[in-house]
C-alpha cells in the first residue's frame, strides 16, 4: 500500500508510509485488519530523524583532530576546551573578534609568559655536515625504469619473426627424443587447426590462406558436429537412471493427448497451463478432480489428496508444467498403476461414508468405470458373506472409520486404503 501512495502520489517514503498507516488506524475495523501499534512507533522515530544530518558534527570533529595533534595530548580539560571554542565558533562581527583577540593578548601578557629564553649550551653537532640518506623509489618508477630499457634494447636490434629465430635454434640429435617429435607435432597440428578456424571465419589474409585446405577443414568440422549432435539425441533418447532403458517420455507424452486433467489450483501460472493443455494437447480441463487421467502439478511427489486418490485408484501420470511447454523434453512425469485394475469387493462404512464424503464419491465413480474391476458391497451382512468367501485377505476389504477400526485382518481406515492403492509405475515415470 504504501508502494502504491509512493508511485501513484509522488510523494517521499516517510510521507508514503504516513499516509499509509493514518488511513488503515483511522477506524476500527482497518485496524483489526492492519495492525499498525508497532509501526506506529517506528513512524514516529523515523520522522523525528527525517532531514536531520551529522555533517557538522563531523566537521568539527576534523577541526579538532587537527588542533589537537599527538604532540598535545596531555593538554588540560578546561585548555582543550577553550581552544575548541575560540576555534569552533564562527564569529561574523569584526568588532567581537578584535575584542576577542584583544582579551587574548592582555591574558598573555598578565601570565608573564615572557619571551623565549635564550640557550646558553654549545651544540655539538652545530658546523657538522648532515649525512642524507638516499631516496628510495617507488614501484611506478621502477615500472618505468624496466619499460625504458626494454624499448631500449628492442630498438638497438632489429625485428625478426618467430619462424626465423626458430631456424637458429639448433639442438644436437642426441638430445632430441621421440617425446620432443610428438610435442612438436601436437603443437604444429594445435596451430595449423586454429589457423583453420580463424580462416573458415574470415579472420585470415589472402596470403596466410594459400597453403591451407580450408574447404576440407570445413567440410571435417561440420561432420563432426552432426555426429555429436547425434549423440545428444541419443543421449537424451536414453533415461540416465538405467542405460539399458528407452527414455519413456515419448509415450508419456503420446499418454497425454486427449486426455481429461485436472490443474492444481496452487500454480502460479495454471490458466496458462490450462491453455497449453488445451490447445497443444487437445485435453478436457475438469474443475473437479473426478475423473481425470492427467495431473498437472508444481510438483508430482507432493500430490493434493484428492488428486492422490484419483491417481491411486484411476491410474494416470502427475506431470509439471514444463512438462507440457517443453513437449516433454525436461520436467518430471510420474506414472501410476490403476487399483481398480485389481479384482477387488469394498463395503464402506456409513460413519465412513459420512466423515469423508469426497472420497466416497472418488471410489464409487472409480468402481463404476468400464475397466473397473472393482464391486461395491451395500450391507454390512453382504460384506461377512462375501468375506467368508474370499480367498485372500485384500480381495474383499471394508473400509471404515478409524473410531471403528476393530481387530479385524481385512478392516482398513482411508489412509491405509490409499497407501495399499498407490502404486508407482517406475519403468513409465521420468525424473527431471
């Protein structure tokens, strides 16, 4: 708000925040909602320091340290605060400061300091030549001095190019080993391939160009590049987690095409996403997450709970947002194992039923889907028939509240029916 007085009013921060805080503390109910006591206070004391300076605190603190050197350190209290005050204070009118200076001599003169004395001894050293001791110089004169010798000796002898100071070097054949031809031959090949670069740029004369075979330099440097960039692709063709393993994005990709999501509402920028999913993949955008397949969401491990509950039991991919605008190349997608896959008989609870409304409606529209292979019991009597029938333990499960959660091997709560559902399909999942 106070941003807004500043930009808007063009007015100084402390008049900003003024008009700020006098506007939410002006009735009852914009002071419950902006509370401002301690503001109020900081206010005030930033007020009271608005405008003020230390410059000539500062500038008399200098003058002093300028009165009073080291050699004066032992002066007297009273002294050094006299002298501060003849100092300090700017006395315009002549006639005060002539009768100021005036007070001054008759004060010296009744304190009898008297005239200096006169020295009576002999100096010692008085006739005696002063030995100077040599000036030393400074590291920019020695800077110099090196440059004016260097140019010195440059210009006593003549220029000579690097190829014609290498044919007067001579080193007997004893000397030169086999590891000397390599260094030699590395190096003229590290210079030639340079040479090379700077003339397929245009960097190089008609004549530095004549022994050189640019077009095939040329012609080498763009193949080589095609089969690193054909590394990349295949690189990024393969998930780093397992080597072995084709990168599972295109099918995470060809999964989304066409297919009902659902746009966490947290995202800061999910009406774009909600437009990407739309145009770009042909999605059906719910506003309820109900039935959907896809899950876009800032972060897949994190899942909202109604979304969790939609890809436990309807299997589907959670996927982020650079997900889609990158077509699939970089973001996470995690993909889940549909529960109703899963032949399974649940009665659910009527306490259950009424504590957790939502998840009830997510499971019963889950069971009725065409792949389903999930059936609802009505009747806690049907649920003992069926459950004394059953062969395994989670074949025929009843979910129920935690209040009522008994002893019994097949008596699950939400939270466990959940963790029992979800299951991550690791080979169909990409991590960003």
């Amino acid at each position: 708000m106070a941003q807004a007085v500043h930009v808007q009013g063009q007015s100084s921060c402390w008049e900003a925040w003024r008009r700020t805080w006098l506007s939410t503390q002006s009735k009852a109910d914009s002071r419950m909602r902006h509370p401002g006591e301690c503001l109020g206070l900081a206010l005030q004391r930033f007020g009271a320091w608005n405008g003020m300076t230390t410059s000539g605190v500062e500038q008399s603190f200098s003058r002093q340290c300028m009165i009073f050197r080291p050699e004066r350190k032992n002066l007297g209290t009273s002294t050094e605060h006299d002298e501060s005050v003849l100092t300090l204070d700017k006395i315009k009118d002549p006639k005060v400061r002539d009768a100021m200076m005036k007070g001054a001599q008759e004060v010296w003169s009744q304190c009898k300091y008297g005239i200096p004395r006169n020295v009576n001894k002999l100096r010692i050293d008085k006739g005696a030549r002063r030995v100077q001791a040599p000036k030393k110089g400074t590291e920019v004169g020695w800077h110099r001095l090196a440059q004016a010798k260097l140019k010195k000796a440059v210009g006593a002898r003549k220029m000579q190019s690097p190829d014609e100071l290498l044919k007067r070097v001579r080193i007997p054949v004893a000397d030169w080993l086999p590891e000397h031809e390599d260094e030699r031959m590395f190096q003229e090949g590290k210079l030639k391939r340079r040479k090379c670069e700077v003339g397929t740029d245009g960097g190089l004369l008609a004549q530095e160009r004549q022994d050189l075979q640019l077009h095939h330099f040329a012609r080498a440097r763009d193949a080589t590049k095609h089969k690193q960039d054909l590394a990349d692709a295949r690189k990024d063709a393969v998930d780093i987690r397992n080597p072995g393993r084709i990168c599972p994005r295109p099918q995470l990709l060809a999964r989304l095409r066409g297919a009902v999501a659902a746009v966490e509402g947290s995202l800061a920028n999910a009406p774009a996403v909600t437009a990407c999913a739309v145009q770009d993949y042909g999605m059906t955008v719910e506003q309820v997450c109900l039935r959907a397949t896809v899950c876009i969401v800032a972060d897949p491990a994190r899942l909202p709970v109604r979304m969790k509950w939609v890809m436990a039991l309807r299997g589907g991919v959670a996927v982020q947002p650079r997900f889609l605008t990158s077509k699939g190349r970089r973001g996470a997608a995690v993909a889940y194992h549909p529960a109703i896959a899963t032949p399974r008989q649940l009665w659910l609870s009527p306490t259950f039923a009424e504590k957790f409304p939502n998840v009830v409606a997510i499971i019963q529209s889950a069971s009725v889907h065409q792949n389903s292979k999930w059936r609802l019991i009505a009747t806690r009597a049907m649920y003992r028939a069926a459950r004394a029938k059953a062969k395994g333990r989670w074949s025929c499960i009843a979910v129920i509240a935690h209040e009522e959660k008994t002893d019994g091997p097949s008596e699950v709560t939400g939270r466990q029916l959940l963790t029992l559902c979800v299951k991550v399909n690791a080979t169909c999942s990409a991590l960003d």
